[in-house]
C-alpha cells in the first residue's frame, strides 16, 4: 500500500491519509450530512475508529473491504463519544466482523451506554488497557482523555506512526461546504471578523467550526482543558468526526488560538456574566416548598 495520502475525487470510496489509514466514512450528498470514521491498519489487523451510526452502518463496511481489508480482520472497535452518531452501528458491525474476542473501548464513562448497543465481544474501558492499544507488530494508539468536550468521556486517539491524532468532536464543524480536508485560504487565517467573508462566500470554515464548538461543548473551561490534553502530543494531522481533516500547521495553531480564547461555549453561553454567587441559591425552592 502506498503511504502518499490521497487526493478526494469519490466519496463513496475509502480515502488513504497516509500509513495505511483510511478515511472509511459517510457523506450524503442531497442532505449534505456526513460523519468520518476511520481504519488503521497493520498488516492483517485493523482498528475502527468512530463506527458511525446505524445509516452508515453498510457504507462503512464497503469501503472496509474496498481498502483491502476483510471485515473479519477488524480486531477492534473504538468509540470516542457515545452518541448514536458515533455508536449506532455497534451490533451490526459485530455480527459482520464475526468475532468473539472483538474488543469494544471506549471510556468507562461511556461504556455505561455502550454496553446496551454491543451484543457481542469484549468491552474494554481505557484504564482497562492503560489508555493505549497495540498491534502485533508494535504501532500502537495512544488515547488521551479530554473529559466533558463534549461528554464526560470524550477522549482523542493519537497513532505516532501517521501522526494523526483522531479527535471526536474537537474541532469539529457543521461545515455547510463540507470537503475531506479542509484548508482555510490566507486571508481566513488573519481575518478578525467571522460574522463577514471577506471574499463574500456563503460559508466560513472558522465560523462554522467555532459555533460548533459553542453549541456542542460543555463549557469554556472544558474546551481549553481539551486543548491542553492534546498540546503536548506530537501530531501533524487532526482528524475529526464531523468537519474536514486539518493537515496545514499554519491552520491548527489559528484554529488552537481561536478555540482557546472562545467565548460563550456551553453553559457559559447560558448564564452569562452572572457570579457563581448568584447561581445555585436554593432559597426560592425552600420557601415556595415551605421551608425554613
């Protein structure tokens, strides 16, 4: 297999990223709507990333076997979140893989709500494996825990052989103009105002990925702990599950500067500028309850 990352001409083909990782996910080109999931291989072993839902569920599995890799040959499933978007394709990917000794990691949070979709196989929480999964021939994924971006057991996977660190929802984007890789143009990278193109293009990547982010994560707090997870791990690529894969330094540390000083995210949205002394007062409930 070729290690040079291919260029996106079919959708409905896998798309290699380099050392044998594959781009295994959906894109529906009427609804817009598409979510990435992603095989790594070595050898005749392969790891799923981000499943997908139940919709995407035969989708996934052609480009499985169009990247040469026999179904049965997918020794783990790992889920990095555990809405149905990410876990929904659980029992059918377990009876087509076929294996007892399928392993299914995710989090211990998020096993809680996994475990009802897996009807099959070994499920494995990340303390279980001390955060990290290796092949037989020594290339392993390291996962790194970003709690609460979005839920509590959201968490990254980082695979040094390619340098793609895999991660969920941050850095995401709704991306409206949605493309595999996204690429901001130079102007994009200094523009101060996301609320006007300076091209006048209908779409703006960065707006697109900071309103996700606003509406998708728990709180400002959360969203910079995530960043300060992943700072020290050694990626080149970031590869989320929603929005288009980021390979330009010069476009991850804007995007890094832009999400780390993000304002109005969550609940932080919600409440505003009230004090946490204003918050949590339960003096109301007790006298309308008729307390003391």
């Amino acid at each position: 297999m070729s290690n040079t990352p291919s260029l996106v001409s079919d959708y409905d083909r896998p798309v290699h990223l380099g050392e044998n990782v594959f781009w295994v996910g959906v894109y529906d080109v009427h609804s817009h709507s598409h979510s990435n999931s992603f095989l790594v291989v070595e050898q005749d072993q392969a790891i799923l990333i981000d499943g997908g839902g139940r919709s995407a569920f035969a989708r996934v599995v052609v480009k499985i076997i169009q990247s040469g890799i026999a179904p049965s040959n997918v020794g783990a499933l790992v889920f990095q979140n555990y809405n149905p978007h990410y876990t929904g394709s659980i029992s059918h990917l377990q009876g087509v893989i076929g294996r007892r000794d399928l392993k299914i990691i995710s989090d211990r949070a998020n096993q809680i709500f996994v475990q009802h979709d897996s009807e099959s196989g070994v499920l494995l929480s990340l303390e279980d494996i001390q955060s990290q999964l290796s092949f037989s021939s020594g290339r392993r994924l390291d996962f790194i825990k970003m709690p609460f971006a979005h839920s509590a057991g959201s968490f990254a996977t980082f695979d040094s052989k390619s340098g793609i660190l895999f991660t969920g929802d941050l850095f995401g984007s709704y991306a409206s103009a949605w493309d595999l890789f996204l690429q901001l143009a130079p102007k994009c990278r200094t523009c101060e105002d996301t609320a006007q193109c300076q091209d006048e293009k209908d779409g703006c990547p960065i707006r697109d990925i900071l309103t996700f982010h606003r509406d998708i994560m728990a709180s400002e707090r959360a969203l910079r702990f995530a960043l300060d997870c992943i700072a020290k791990v050694p990626f080149t690529t970031i590869a989320p599950h929603h929005g288009g894969i980021i390979r330009n330094p010069d476009d991850i540390i804007r995007l890094c500067e832009l999400l780390s000083s993000l304002k109005n995210v969550g609940i932080d949205g919600v409440i505003g500028e009230r004090s946490f002394l204003d918050l949590g007062d339960t003096r109301p409930i007790r006298e309308h309850l008729g307390g003391k």
